[in-house]
C-alpha cells in the first residue's frame, strides 16, 4: 500500500497544477526513489521482527563447545558457528511466526504494539515467507552438518511452534517449553561437534532457563495487575499468582547457584579442567542472577526483563567478569 502511495504522488501532484505539473522524466526519476525507501523500510522491519537482539540465547549453542575444552580448535569452532548460525535463522523465523499470531494481542501492549508486524510495517504474507526460507535453510544446513543437529533443530523448531499455537497458553507448561527450548541448543551444539554435554551442564542450563521464564512471567504479571490487563497480553497470566511467582524465583536463584557452586567443585570438573578454581566465578554469577532479580521484582519497567538486562551495564559487567573468569580458568590457567 505504501509503494503505491509513493508511486502516485508525482503524478497527482502534476495532474492538479494548473500549468501542467512536472515534466514526465522528474515523475520518472522520483518513481526509482520512492521504491528505494519502502525497500529499505520494508528490510528494518523485517529484521527487527526477526528480533537479532535475542540472538544472544543461541550462544548456548556453544557450552559445549567452551565446556569441553575445544574453543581453540578450528574446526570445532567452524561447526559451532554454523549450529549457532542456524539457531539464529531458526529463532528469527519462530519470533516472525509468533509475531504474526500474537499481532492483535501485542497492539493491547506498551512495547510490543511498536514491532513491526503489530504496527502494520511488515506484512503478515511477508513474514511467514521469510519465516519458511529461513527455517528450512537452517535445517538444510544443520543437515549437511551432522544428522543428529538437524534432528535437535527440528525438534526445536517443532516445539516453538507447538508453544506458540497452544502451549504458552498454559501456565507452567509455557515455562518447562522455554526451558527443554534452552537444553535443545545445548544438545544441537554437543552434537554438531560430537563432544559430550554432561549432566551438569545440562541441568545449570535448564534451571537457568527456568529462572529467567519465571522472571519475565513475574513481570509481565505484575505489569498486567498495574494496567488491568491480567489475560489481554498473555492467556497464561491468568493462572499465575504474584506471590508464587515470586517464591518459584527466589527457590531458583538459590538452586541455580547451588547447583552452579557444585558443579565447578565437583571431582570430576576439578580433574578434567586440572583444577578446582572454577569457582572463583560463582561470586558474578550471583551478582548476575541477583541483578535480574531485581530486574524483574523490584525495578520494572516496560519492557521484559529479559531484554532490560541486555541493556543493564551492572547485569553487563557481571556477565563478562564471569565469562572471562571461567575462560581463563579453563584455558588459561
């Protein structure tokens, strides 16, 4: 609808000047550079729909990969790159998809009226096209790769989109979908490299995963109560309760960090890395994890928590102070 209003404009404009209007080749000129800018426009909103700021949750892809001790390793590297790249493909086609599905719903919301699909900028046809080519080249590429990371990809696939149809409607269940989403990355990195995710790796991944879920559902409740929205936004809001809520997170947080403290003490950990001082890292891990806590209970704002944090400098700098922590303990200690 907006090329054609671009591409009439000259020629209205000439029909009612009274000495005629413009000479036919300034309308043929201006034609080209209305086209350019529906282009330009119509490529930022798909890429914003595809959402490339999330993309950072498909780093998971890569645990395996830092964990067993191979990030020096070309190929390895190589391999891990291209499963993450397909994860990046596959989640930018699952936010297309669910954009599409949830454009009534995201116009009834502060932030989400503003993505593109919502704001009439991108075309649903368009976005479920581009969600089909990114989809299926990404499980092409998986394939090429290795039999056993197309299956993870496609069984993550198959699950994001059963939770956007039916399972996100369903309190708890939408949580443990977006958690089991987190261990499919794991085991399509393991398996793009055939190194071995273990147990603990697995199990920190999924309570993590669980925490942050828990997190945003907090948030996005409480933003509901203030509004008077409890189901508009999200249908599973309404058989989440505040208090549990905010119980299911302080548990997990502890948990985690438990769970997390062990691992990097445990003899098998100690004996594969040659040392115990894996846990030096656990003091920023805490510091992340209270951070988002407080992200999400007692420093709201409009936009999830779960985005906030990628924008929060405190959450930033106890990442990184982790991640160099735990690299240089396991590869330059």
């Amino acid at each position: 609808m907006s090329t054609e209003r671009g591409l009439a404009a000259p020629s209205d404009r000439a029909s009612s000047d009274p000495g005629g209007g413009a000479p036919p080749t300034v309308a043929a000129q201006g034609e080209p550079a209305a086209r350019r800018r529906t282009a330009a426009g119509s490529v930022s909103a798909l890429i914003r729909t595809l959402r490339p700021h999330q993309w950072i949750k498909n780093l998971f892809v890569a645990t395996p990969l830092v964990f067993s001790r191979h990030l020096v390793d070309v190929e390895y590297v190589l391999r891990t790159g291209l499963a993450v790249l397909a994860f990046c493909a596959l989640s930018g086609a699952v936010y297309a998809f669910n954009d599409v599905r949830d454009a009534a719903a995201d116009r009834l919301h502060p932030t989400k009226r503003y993505r593109p699909i919502a704001a009439g900028e991108l075309s649903e046809g368009a976005a479920i096209a581009w969600a089909a080519l990114l989809a299926g080249g990404a499980l092409a590429g998986c394939l090429v790769i290795h039999w056993k990371l197309a299956a993870f990809a496609a069984a993550y696939l198959v699950q994001n989109v059963a939770y956007t149809l039916w399972l996100k409607q369903i309190a708890f269940v939408d949580v443990a979908t977006i958690a089991s989403g987190f261990l499919l990355r794991v085991l399509a990195g393991a398996a793009a490299t055939g190194v071995y995710a273990s147990r603990w790796l697995l199990l920190c991944t999924a309570l993590l995963a669980m925490f942050l879920g828990f997190g945003k559902r907090a948030h996005e409740l409480a933003w509901a109560e203030r509004t008077g929205r409890a189901t508009s936004t999200r249908a599973a809001l309404a058989s989440y309760r505040l208090p549990v809520l905010r119980l299911a997170l302080f548990a997990l947080a502890a948990v985690t960090l438990a769970t997390f403290g062990a691992y990097t003490l445990d003899a098998h950990t100690a004996a594969f890395f040659g040392t115990n001082r894996l846990i030096y890292s656990t003091p920023f891990v805490a510091l992340g994890i209270a951070r988002f806590l407080g992200l999400a209970l007692w420093w709201p704002k409009d936009e999830s928590p779960t985005e906030a944090m990628l924008k929060d400098k405190w959450f930033l700098l106890a990442l990184g102070a982790a991640a160099a922590t735990m690299l240089y303990v396991i590869y330059g200690g």
